[in-house]
C-alpha cells in the first residue's frame, strides 16, 4: 500500500515490487493473536533491479537499498528463486528472478 504522509485519507494499492533476501522469521504472539514477520535485506529498486530483452526481472543482490524498512508480514511475500546469470552485465554480477506462479 503507497501512503503520501500520515494524513493521507486515500491510500492506493500499488503493483511495485520489491526483492530481497530472508534473514530471519519472527513470531508476534500477543497471546490473542500471532504475527509472522519476515526481516529481509533489499535490493535497491532503482539501480538494483532491472529488465532483460525477453522480460525477465535481473537482480543485483549485493546493491542493498531500504534499509530502514527491513520488516515485512508473511502475508505480504511472495516466494522466489534466484538463478545466477551466466553473461557478464557490465561488471556486475545480476541474478534472473524466477517467480513461482499460483
């Protein structure tokens, strides 16, 4: 969900997506209620993550970025597969993201 500030009164649904790495689970339990959360290192969206010629998502995971943010509910994940690319990218080393479809 994309919020402009505390006062925002008409959050959008956003398509954006983010790709990390999981570091850690963590179990909330308020005894009422359990929480699963995911603790993640992130790729940088904007110089980390890009597109190639057949559409594939490429992946610099050692470029980390929202690093203030590290915390996702479980709920909120989708689960992924790295696979380290083959050919050179301009010196940087890029992973394809294979996403698994439901």
């Amino acid at each position: 969900m994309h919020i402009a500030s505390a006062k925002d009164n008409n959050p959008k649904i956003g398509t954006s997506r983010y790709y990390g790495l999981l570091n850690e689970i963590w179990l909330l339990d308020y005894h009422c209620i359990r929480i699963h959360v995911f603790f993640c290192d992130w790729v940088d969206s904007g110089y980390g993550v890009k597109t190639d010629e057949l559409g594939y998502k490429l992946v610099d995971l050692y470029r980390l970025g929202h690093k203030k943010d590290p915390f996702i509910l479980a709920a909120q994940a989708n689960q992924v597969f790295y696979v380290k690319e083959q050919g050179n990218s301009g010196g940087l080393l890029f992973y394809r993201v294979l996403e698994r479809l439901y």
